[in-house]
C-alpha cells in the first residue's frame, strides 16, 4: 500500500526533515528589512532547490518586491487539484534582548525549536515539502495534481502576490488550497480554523508649528500635536470596549446562536487565558466573551506611537509632529476599503484645532474570511489530522489574518483549508518563537494522508 511506505518514509526521515528545518531557519529572510533582501532570496532559492530535488519543476518567479516559488505536477487526471500556500519570510527578530537563544540560530529545547519563522511560517510551510517528497521518494507520484505556491512578502501585506492572482487566474485554478499558518486550538487539540479576521492598517501624522518649541514659553499659545494625537486615539474605543466611528459596525455580520454556543462549549478557561498573558485583567468589547472577542468582533489597536522626546532624563519640549499606527481587525462582511473612508473621516472630525493631519497613510488592508465546512476537503482534512494527529479536530475561528485566503475566494472562487499545526504560545512575531518537532513530524503525516483522503473525495 503506497500510504505505508509513506508512513515509513516519514518515520525514516525525521531527523533528516529537522536538520533541513534547521538550514531553513538559518536564513533571516526578514522581508521587511532591504538589508535582508538577499538573505530573503537566499530562502526563496532553498524553498525552489527543496521542490526540484524532490523531483518537482520548481522555479522562481520575478516580482517588484521578493519573488514567489511555483511548482505543479499534475499526476493525476480527473482528480483534485490541490494549492498548497506559504510564506518564507519572516517577522523582523527585534528587541534582540529577550531571546534565549539567537534568533537565526535554531535551537532545540524541551522538544521544541526555538527560531523566528520556526512556527509561522517555514516550520509549518516545510510540512507539506515532506509530504510531497515522502510520496515522491516512495510513490514516485502525487496521488492528487499540486500547485505549491510560496510567498516571500506575507508579513508586508503581500502586494507582489496579490498583482501575481490577479494577472494569472488559469495558472492556480485549483479545487482546494492548503495552508498551515495557524494553530491548534490547545497542546494535544489539533484544528481546523474555519474563519480568520481581516485587517485594515493606518500611520496617521500630525504637525502643529514648524519646529520643536519649549514648552514654558510657548506651552498653552500654540497646540501640541502629541496632545492632539491623544485626543484622536482616545476617541476611537468608548468605556464599553466599543468602536466609536459612525457606521463601523454597520456591515458586521452578527455572530449566530449557533456559533455562540459552539464557541461556549469548547474548553477553554478565562481565568488560565488571562494567565497566560499575565494581563491584570481581560478587557474588551462590553457583552461579548474572551473567544467571542478574539475571533468574531471587531477590534482597534494602536501598533506603535511616537513624538517628542524618547531619550533619558526630562527635557521641556513642545513637539511639531507626532505619530501613530494603529490597525483594525475586521470581521465578514466589512470590507477594508470602507473602513478606510470612515477612519479618516473620523479623524478629520476629532482632530483638534491648531494641527493639521500631514499624512494619513493607508498601509494595507485584507477583508476577512469564512471557509465553507460543508466539503468534501474539510472531510478528507478531518480523516487526515485523525491519522496525524490521533484526534478528530476542533473547529475554529482565529484573529489573525492570512490575505491570500480572500484573494483565492474572491480571484479563483476556491475555498481554502487552513490546517494550523502551530501553538498559541508559540510567541510567533515575538521573541523566542517556537515551533513543536512532535506536531511538525504529526503535520508533516497529516500532509501525506491529507493527499491521500483528498483523492478519495
Ligand atoms: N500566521 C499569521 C496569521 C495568523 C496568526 C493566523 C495567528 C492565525 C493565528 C500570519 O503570518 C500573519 O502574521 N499575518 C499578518 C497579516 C498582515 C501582515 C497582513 C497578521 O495577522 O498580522
Ligand atoms: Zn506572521
């Protein structure tokens, strides 16, 4: 039986798949960072040079920012035809302090290992390369046809790979994809996360007088943009957790009973959640729960402020500029777009007097998804983490996002599968990001028997 001499190939081969997860996780394909730009090649061309030694035509594809890798085999007529979707690059490693180890230097610790890009996403991404070559080395086919199509820009907004969908439709025509960019619901609960949020990205600039004034002599005579910048972030959320711009909620689709109760019943505990963040307290929108919250409700961060003096000791100044960046995570059905006109119309409403808004920059925006459960892929995917994993799997939502999910729907009409073998406290885009070697080699098998259940369906 092919799917036994596959299994036995993966059992051969684990250490042989960490030490090529190791070299993966040596190259700081930071994409962005353009003193990386060649270490993020560097990454794209191990991802190709993997691909063809496995026996896949593999090739890099030139884009304005980092190329993408696209390989098909069809070897298997009338069947499926499957995408499977990654990211090499990476998270910027900073602050550098609180690594235990360095993070371009991969290290194993109590079974897991420690590295930027070790969960999200080369970690999991590599899991499907496995797969592929585990039926290849034994098989010396795929049992279904596969499009592997790997992005170098994920963490900045995916612009190349966008213009890429776009322009060539017919080329990724599949029936499903596949992605691992995610994670299980909890150690020993493997997932399948059925909807992740959206995300609408802003810079807002203010300026008051041409120059840094001191803050006695022309303090209370001349507006102070850091002031004012307060007083527009602090407009955003009301006491109750609520977004304050007119019409924001206006498209949100409401979460169902149905959903509600599926959320209640999963086991999951506020009080060890809360723990776990070593927050003094769980806050958020007044009338929704804690997983309500993270997957289903809108939300407003501010990412990072700035302004006036940062540097030791008081100094007594009045700044010309500030700054801000702030995000929305959006839920089906608000569309980015929309979103954008409000929040600046917002802004132009609130802001104070005496400074004007000299940039209002719109970063990039992803609209939110839902994936269809009711397929045969989910069903094949479900059978699949039963062999991997030893478990049937959750059903999930999360409050990430993965742009490329809605490109596929909206561009090719295809629903996509995200199988996340990843840890909640895998600290991905934070130091010490971790990745489990056990569910690496279970994701790895659930790959193999995913395309296995997959030419059944
Ligand atoms: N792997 C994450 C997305 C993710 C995180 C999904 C957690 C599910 C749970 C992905 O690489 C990511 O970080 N995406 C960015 C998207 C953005 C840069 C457009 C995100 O969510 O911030
Ligand atoms: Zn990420």
């Amino acid at each position: 039986m092919a799917i036994e001499s596959v299994d036995a190939y993966l059992d051969s081969h684990k250490d042989a798949f960490e030490d090529q997860l190791k070299a993966f996780l040596r190259i700081p394909s930071i994409s962005a960072q353009p003193a990386h730009n060649a270490d993020t090649l560097r990454a794209a061309e191990f991802v190709r040079d993997d691909l063809i030694a496995m026996g896949c035509a593999a090739e890099l594809i030139a884009t304005k920012g980092h190329p993408l890798v696209y390989a098909e085999r069809n070897d298997a007529p009338g069947r499926p035809t499957l995408l499977i979707y990654g990211h090499y690059d990476v998270q910027p490693p900073e602050p550098m302090e609180p690594w235990l180890s360095p993070p371009f230097e991969p290290t194993v610790r109590d079974g897991n290992i420690y590295a930027r890009g070790a969960t999200d996403d080369k970690g999991q991404m590599l899991t499907h390369l496995k797969a592929l070559e585990a039926w290849l080395k034994t098989a010396g086919t795929l049992p279904v046809n596969v499009k592997v199509l790997i992005e170098g820009e994920e963490e900045v907004g995916g612009a190349s790979l966008e213009a890429y969908v776009a322009e060539h439709p017919d080329r990724l025509a599949c029936d499903y994809a596949v992605i691992s960019d995610s994670s299980q619901f909890a150690p020993g609960m493997p997932a399948i996360t059925y909807g992740l949020k959206g995300l609408a990205y802003f810079e807002i600039v203010l300026r008051g007088a041409k120059i840094d004034l001191h803050s006695g002599t022309f303090g209370g005579a001349v507006a102070n943009p850091c002031n004012a910048l307060s007083v527009i972030l602090a407009s955003l959320k009301g006491p109750d957790g609520r977004i304050q711009i007119p019409g924001f909620y206006d498209a949100v689709r409401p979460l169902e009973d149905w959903e509600r109760a599926a959320f209640a019943k999963l086991p999951f505990s506020e009080a060890e959640f809360q723990a776990s963040v070593g927050a003094p307290s769980l806050e958020g929108e007044a009338g929704y729960t804690t997983l309500e919250r993270k997957w289903a409700r809108p939300t407003c961060d501010v990412n990072g402020i700035y302004g006036g003096y940062q540097g030791p000791g008081p100094k007594t100044v009045l700044p010309c500029t500030a700054g801000a960046k702030l995000s929305f995570r959006l839920v089906p059905d608000q569309d980015p777009k929309t979103i954008a006109e409000l929040f600046r119309k917002h802004v132009e409403v609130v802001c104070p007097r005496g400074v004007v808004i000299e940039k209002f920059i719109d970063h990039h925006g992803a609209p939110a998804v839902l994936v269809n459960v009711e397929t045969p892929g989910v069903r094949a995917a479900v059978k699949a983490i039963e062999a991997g994993f030893g478990k049937a799997p959750f059903f999930i939502r999360e409050g990430g996002s993965i742009p490329v999910v809605g490109l596929l729907k909206q561009q090719l009409g295809v629903d996509t599968l995200l199988l996340g073998w990843g840890q909640n406290d895998d600290n991905l885009h934070g130091p010490n990001e971790k990745f489990s070697l056990a569910d690496f080699h279970r994701g790895i098998k659930t790959s193999a028997h995913f395309l296995a259940e997959l030419a059944k369906a």
